[in-house]
C-alpha cells in the first residue's frame, strides 16, 4: 500500500501496483462547455467571465457560481449559455470593424429576440450590448449593425438567443450575499504590519 | 501557482519553413502592434503546440499543487486557518479550471489534458514533488511558492494569447489573497515562540532548493527559443524571474529573523544582481523524470479520484450532448 504523510492518503489505500495502465474512457466522458457572463454592479453589462463544463444547464449555473462569484465584489448577477447556441462572427484585427463586412439589410422582422455580445479589444472579455430583435441568427447580426452606433471598432460578435440564456433571478439576489462576510478570502483581512514592528523592536 | 522551467517541446528548424509566409507575416505583424491572439485566428503550429503545453503545465501545477496544501487544512491550527486554507485550496482549483479551459481553446479537449497528467505524458511544476511534513512547510507554500508563481504569471499575463491572459488577469487577482494569506501564518511563526520559529526556520531549510530550481534552469543551459519571446509566449527568461523573485521577497524572509540556507546568497551592489550556490540541476532533473520523495504519490492520488468518480460521471452522461470547444 502507498505511505504517505498524509492521512488522507493513506485511507485512500492505494494499492503499490497502482501503475498499470487506466483502462481507456468513454468518448462522452467529457461534459458539455458553456459560457458564463457575470455582473459585477447593479446597471452594468454583462461580462464574460469564462467556460464551465457541465452535463446540464442547472449545473453550468452552480458551478459557474462557484468559479465566478467567490469573492462578493467581483458578482452582482450571472447567466450562462450552452457553447453550441453561441453564434461566433469573424474576427478582425488592427482597427477594421467586424461589421463591415457583414452585409445585406436587417429585415425588420421581430419574431425572435437575440442578446448581443462585443469584443471591443482584443485579448479582454466580450461585453453585453444590448438585445435585438430579428428573424435568425444572421439578421440578429444586420440588426445589431443598424442599431448600435459604434464610435470604435468591433473585433468580434457573439449573439444568442434570449431564450437559451439561463439568467440569475432578481428575486434570488440573496444567494450574493454571504459571501459579504467572507472576509477571509480577502487580501484586506492579512495585515500584520505591526507584529513585525514589534519584533523588530524586541530585537533591538 | 506555478513555476518557470516549463518543460518546452524540442523544436526542429524545418518547423517554420512548412508555414505560409504570408499568414506568418501577418501573425507576426499582429503580434508586433501588441495585439492579442485570439482562438480562431491563424498561427503557427509551433505557437499552437507551445502553448496548449505551457498552459496545460500550469493547469496540472494547480490542482498537483492543492494537494501538500490539503493535507494541512484538516490540521491547521484554528477555525480561521482551517477557513482560509480551504479557500486557498478551492481557488486552486478553480484556477486549474480556468487555465484547462484556456487549453481547449487551441484544441485540446479537457479530459485529454486530464489523461495526460495521469499517465505521466504531461509535468506539472516540480516543486509540488516534495512533501509538506510540518504546518510550516504549508505556510512557506503559501507564502513563497506563491510568491514565485505570481513573479511568473504578471510576466505571463502580458503574453500574446488573449485567452491565457484573461485566465491569468482573474487569476493573479485570486493570488493577492494567498501571498497577503501565507506571509501572515509565516510572520506569526517567525516572531512566535522558540518553538515555532524553529519549526518554521526548518521549513525554510528544506524549501529552498526546491523554490530556487522553481524558476527553471539557467538561461545558460536552458534550451529556449528567441522565437518564444519573439511570439510573446515567454514574456521573461528564468534567470529575470529568479532574480526578480530574490529581489521581492530575501529582504522579507531576513526581517523576520529567518536565515536562508546558502551561504554565498547576497545582493551584489554593483551589478544590482543576487549571487548564490548553483542550483543542483542534476537533482531537479532527476525529480522532474519522476524520481521525487512524492511523484508517485501526487500521480496515484489523481487516479484514484479519477478512477472512483467515474461512476459520478457516468450517472452523469447526457448520450446526446456534444463537446464543443469554450470560445474564449
């Protein structure tokens, strides 16, 4: 059996032929991805924030909680969006706008309601615009282009439906709020200037 | 956290001739205005595969790294202890998430990654192959050997992959709390009673050959390409992030009384740069091919949780989903 320090470790028992080779996984041993936007104020866009891995979208929402949310100043509201329902435009580079070259003419048609996405430079997050309204995924696209005026270039547009979002209730704003109390996780809460102050005049 | 010494795959001189000058230019180019890359722009194979093992590397050295630290949150002395190592621990985690995610976004799936690790295929800082026998040996992690990843991960931060930056700009703001977390326990040792400081002096002792071969071999025998810096995919040698390491934190360690075990450390005046003993490279070598108090240990314990939650997430396993790569 394996020794280990740790006593954990050692209630794992874990036998010392333990390198045999792992007998190969199943091809959908691998969750599905989704996209997790943050909050971080009240009237603020939609951030962001990073991909979760989850078998469905109830977990994607906790677990994304979990990663994105920790520390109570970075979270006011989350949403998550399965990866597959994301529509990915081009993107484009050193000042030319992702929206020049989508063309055609919105329809005008409203049946469908799409969320908007940014990249207003690359390398940060993709911001919430706005919501449009459009026919499909392609008109969201010439719809967003006719009504968001842009005084700086896109690099890169994400659109999904409203429907397929997963989103934080307001009524639910309570489950932000313990985390007030976490101040441990907090830089803030480590001062020990003193005690070294102290110590060194002890030391003389 | 996590180390230089990134353990690069060996590169061929052919390897950039069989890319399209053009698309090469105009990556270059990309790279030269301070431009991020972003996941499906073109690049190089090289810049690819360098990356996803860079990055990978760094996903392992978070979660290999929870553990000589999750030994100690059962036996830290006190609730706040115990509460504060535990959220050190989970953001470790999560910070392997983040960075696995990263990963996939140049096309390697997580559960490959996870393979790799446990079959020995991919490295995680080696560091994490020496044992935390005392409560001490878990503040100097927390302390130092995060205090060393954050060196590494600000330089890295500023690199050309948009999605590794984002990982680590939310990363190194998770850091704060460790490094603030760690000097705190390694001060209230140090100017405690005899015991404590003994225990923690002994803590220093055994660490600090770990912690100088944590930034990687000398750039004198470190066999780096120009072109990784050129690509911005290492943003600074190991020699710059040692020194700069040495520089931050020896003033630290001495004002609490510790002494560090090398007798010939000392800052030259002149040349503004730290002098000491060699590193023992033949010893880091010997770890890093698996020849450590702990590989074997820190690899079987990854399996075994892999291994008994397969039954998690085959409860789990949804026949129609599909796999698609994170976005961003």
């Amino acid at each position: 059996m394996l020794k280990s320090l740790d006593p954990r470790v050692n209630r794992l028992a874990i036998p010392d032929d333990f390198e045999a080779p792992m007998a190969a996984k199943e091809q959908l041993d691998q969750f599905e991805t989704y996209q997790s936007f943050t909050q971080t104020k009240e009237g603020k866009p939609f951030e962001h924030a990073g991909t979760v891995h989850a078998p469905n979208e109830e977990m994607a929402f906790l677990f994304a909680k979990e990663q994105f949310s920790r520390r109570g100043t970075f979270c006011y509201a989350l949403c998550v969006v399965k990866t597959e329902l994301i529509l990915v435009s081009e993107f484009t580079d050193n000042g030319q706008d992702v929206y020049d070259t989508f063309k055609g003419n919105y329809s005008g048609d409203t049946s469908q309601s799409f969320e908007v996405f940014h990249l207003l430079k690359r390398g940060k997050n993709h911001k919430h615009i706005g919501t449009v309204e459009a026919k499909n995924f392609e008109d969201a696209l010439l719809a967003s282009k006719e009504t968001y005026p842009r005084d700086k270039p896109v690099f890169n547009v994400w659109i999904a439906k409203s429907e397929d979002i997963l989103m934080s209730d307001e009524e639910d704003a309570d489950i932000w709020n313990t985390l007030k109390e976490k101040k441990y996780r907090d830089a803030m809460d480590y001062k020990a200037a003193d005690r070294i102050k102290a110590f060194k005049a002890e030391q003389g | 956290m996590y180390g230089g010494g990134n353990v690069f795959e060996s590169m061929k001189a052919t390897a950039l001739a069989e890319e399209d000058p053009i698309k090469l230019a105009e990556f270059e180019a990309r790279i030269d205005r301070g431009e991020k890359i972003e996941p499906s722009d073109w690049m190089p194979q090289l810049y690819r595969k360098q990356l996803i093992r860079m990055i990978e590397q760094h996903g392992h050295s978070e979660i290999i790294g929870a553990l000589p630290e999750g030994t100690w949150i059962t036996r830290a002395p006190g609730f706040k202890r115990k509460l504060a190592l535990m959220a050190k621990v989970q953001d470790e985690v999560g910070h392997a998430q983040l960075l696995y995610s990263a990963a996939e976004t140049l096309g390697k799936p997580r559960e490959q990654q996870l393979e790799d690790l446990i079959s020995g295929k991919s490295k995680y800082s080696n560091i994490f192959n020496y044992p935390a026998f005392t409560w001490a040996d878990s503040c100097f992690i927390s302390w130092l050997v995060d205090a060393g990843a954050i060196v590494n991960q600000i330089a890295n931060s500023k690199g050309s992959y948009g999605p590794y930056c984002r990982a680590l700009e939310r990363i190194c703001a998770e850091e704060s709390f460790h490094l603030k977390y760690g000097h705190h326990c390694v001060i209230h040792l140090a100017t405690g009673t005899k015991t404590q400081r003994e225990m923690m002096q002994a803590a220093v002792n055994r660490w600090w050959a770990p912690m100088m071969h944590f930034f990687g071999p000398s750039d004198k025998i470190s066999v780096h390409s120009e072109i990784l810096m050129r690509w911005k995919v290492k943003m600074a040698s190991n020699d710059e992030c040692r020194q700069q390491f040495l520089d931050m934190y020896v003033p630290k360690i001495w004002e609490l009384g510790l002494t560090i075990p090398d007798e010939n450390l000392m800052k030259n005046e002149a040349t503004g740069e730290w002098e000491f003993s060699e590193p023992d490279w033949e010893e880091f070598k010997r770890v890093i091919n698996g020849d450590g108090p702990c590989n074997k240990e820190r690899i079987a314990v990854r399996r075994m949780a892999e291994e008994r939650g397969r039954w998690v997430r085959q409860a789990l396993l949804a026949p129609k989903a599909k796999y698609v790569t994170p976005l961003a």
